[in-house]
C-alpha cells in the first residue's frame, strides 16, 4: 500500500517566513500554515493533524512556547513533534523549548539542508513511533480476543464438571470429591461421575492436549460420549474403545485426550478400570499401603481409529482410597525448575491418615501449590478422590 504523504503544519506571524518554510519543503511534503496560536492549535486538534509542527517563539496574543505547552499536554497531540524555528538564539530559549517537550530548535536565518534534515529526522521518528503504536494496539486487540477465547474456554471447562459436593448426600456407601484448579490459560482437564445403574458408579478424569476453547470443546465432546457410552455398558474397555473410534473418525485438528475411567461396584467393591495415556491413579489402602494402578490398556484417545481397549480389575475394601489426578500435579515446577514428581505424589499420599476425601483433595492440592511456592501455574491441577 503506497505511504500517505506526510503534513506539515508551519506557524509563523509573518507571511515570508511561512512562504520561505513552504516552499522549500512541498516538493515532499503536505504543507499546511497558521498565522498564529489560536489557529495553529486549531489545526493540530483537528481531525486531519500534522505530523510535525515547524514553530515560531515571538508571536502576539500567544507565543510558541505556550503553544508548545497545550499541544504537549493534550494526550491526543503530545505525540506531534515540534521543531521551534526562531531568531532567539539564546541558549536559554533553546533550553527552555527544549524543556516544553519541542523535538527541536532551529535559529534563523535558517540553512535549507539543514531544516530538511531536520525535518526529515523528526518525520521518520514519529512515522517509527506511529507503527510501533499501530502494532501495539494491534497486539493488544489480539490479547483482548485471545483472553475472550480462554474465558470462553475456562466458561465450558467449568460448566462441564460436577462441582456440588457431597454429589449424592443420600449415598452413604462411598463419598467423592473432586477440584479442577485451573492455570491461567485454560486447558482441557475434566472429571466427571455418574451412576449407570444403583450400585454401579462410573468415575472419570481426562486432559486433553493443547489449550484454549479448542481444547475446552474437544474435552466436552469427549465428556459427553463417555456419559453416552457409560450409561449402557459396564466396560470401562468397550466404553472406551467406542469413544475413540467416534473421536478419531473425524480428527482434523488431530487433538487426543488421556482418560482414565472406572467403574465401582458398591455392593462388592469391585473397580473395573482401563487407563488410555493418563496418570497411573493410587490405592491408599485401609492399612496404611499404596498400590500404584501402573497399568496402560491402550494409547491416548483420538490418536487412531479401530484400537482394541482392555481393562483390569482391582477388589476395593471398606476405607480404601481411589486417588486420580492430571499431570498438572506431577510436572507441576517450582522456582528451581524441579518437578513435583511420582515420589512426592506417593509420600504425601502416605500421610493423608484419618482425611476425609475432600480434606485429601484440599491437601494434595495444597501441597502442590506450596511446592510450586511463587513460581507460575503452568497446566490445571486436577484431583479427584473416591
């Protein structure tokens, strides 16, 4: 796109100053003219501004210097550069313009290579402050979208998991409780729970790669299959392996999620599970131990279609503890740049004694923020314990 002619706003109360300025410069430039003050004030106010103001000091009713000072106090022209162009060569005078904020000052009689430098020097930095203005403000709008986008994001990520504990106070067989701390930018952590039937309870936990609505809208869709899935089938196998068929099948953006999904029995502590690229969960057992459920049945979901599941199955007893969590727990970093870790995860595990599950959620979440201590939160924290 050709460059807009630059203007120039020459202020003088004598008619040959301002002929002399104009004519030396209006083979380059846009040349505009005041005779005093008042009028040149009118101009730079306008909606058609100079770029560059070419000022004289000794003027009736109001000098340059005061002229220089409104225009430098006005936040809509304090950016309009000013060369003051004048026959007090005082060094004081000079000092003084200098002072109000004028760019610079030229004494009379005036060199005409001289004044073109000038000139040109002062057009070239406003036009460099001009872009440098333009793309900030451009970065800016694109900050605002990007911070609509991930308040967008974090609106679904939240809509989507249940956050009213204790979720079913009629059920006194089990208590569950879960918390998704988000980062600041939003990503695609979600946990959910259902009963597919009276004594059966379906649990879940996901993340989903990347960040941001996408990923907040590939978490619900992956939610909501599971829910449909889950409602029908008592395999965390066959649960799983249909969704990752329905998500593969038209995977453009090639996004996967981890999931780990189970099903408890209440009646006889029976966890059906299938872990597909997620965290290994914990057993805290009644007696003090811990069980790490170290195995994989299969890759994360979305990565390809037609993968055949599987799933394992662990005999929960009375006061047993199921722990699952998102690796924003593990790879969560402090200011030495130490991962929180497996090992920490299982020793704090360790000493949850007499902890009720939402007194176990609260402290692992804890214990994980006062481990990052005031480095930044980098992925969601996500526990959840049955």
């Amino acid at each position: 796109m050709e460059q807009q002619q630059q203007k120039i706003l020459v202020v003088d109360d004598e008619r040959f100053n301002i002929n002399v300025l104009v004519d030396l410069l209006k083979p380059e430039y846009k040349m505009m003219a005041a005779k005093n003050g008042v009028q040149a004030l009118k101009a730079v106010q306008s909606a058609n501004p100079p770029d560059l103001v070419l000022l004289d000091i000794m003027m009736p009713e109001m000098d340059g210097y005061e002229v220089c000072r409104r225009i430098k106090e006005d936040k809509k022209t304090r950016d309009i550069p000013i060369i003051f162009i004048t026959a007090m060569g005082d060094t004081g005078d000079e000092t003084k313009g200098l002072e109000l904020g004028a760019a610079d000052y030229l004494t009379k009689p005036i060199s005409p290579p001289i004044v073109q430098a000038r000139v040109k020097t002062q057009l070239e930095r406003k036009r460099q402050r001009d872009e440098l203005k333009q793309a900030y403000e451009i970065i800016e709008s694109q900050k605002q979208r990007m911070q609509d986008e991930l308040n967008v994001g974090h609106n679904i990520q939240m809509s989507m998991v249940p956050r009213t504990f204790p979720p079913f106070p009629d059920r006194d067989e089990f208590s569950i409780h879960a918390v998704l701390n988000p980062a600041r930018e939003v990503g695609g952590d979600f946990y959910d729970f259902f009963f597919i039937d009276e004594n059966r309870i379906c649990v879940v936990m996901g993340d989903v790669s990347g960040k941001g609505v996408p990923a907040a809208l590939f978490m619900a869709v992956t939610r909501t299959l599971i829910r449909a899935r889950g409602t029908e089938d008592l395999s965390t196998a066959s649960i799983i392996t249909r969704v990752n068929d329905e998500i593969s099948r038209d995977n453009k953006e090639y996004m996967f999620v981890t999931v780990f999904i189970a099903i408890l029995d209440l009646v006889t502590g029976q966890l059906t599970y299938s872990n597909a690229g997620h965290n290994p969960p914990y057993i805290r057992k009644v007696d003090g131990g811990t069980v790490r459920l170290d195995k994989r049945h299969g890759p994360v979901i979305g990565a390809m279609p037609g993968l055949a599941y599987q799933e394992d199955k662990f005999e929960l007893n009375t006061g047993d503890l199921l722990f699952i969590y998102t690796d924003g727990v593990t790879e969560a970093k402090n200011l030495e740049d130490e991962f929180f870790g497996e090992e920490r995860l299982a020793e704090s595990l360790a000493s949850i004694d007499g902890k009720g599950v939402g007194e176990v959620v609260e402290y692992m979440i804890d214990v994980t923020k006062s481990f990052e201590g005031d480095a930044d939160q980098f992925d969601d924290i996500t526990v959840l314990a049955l």
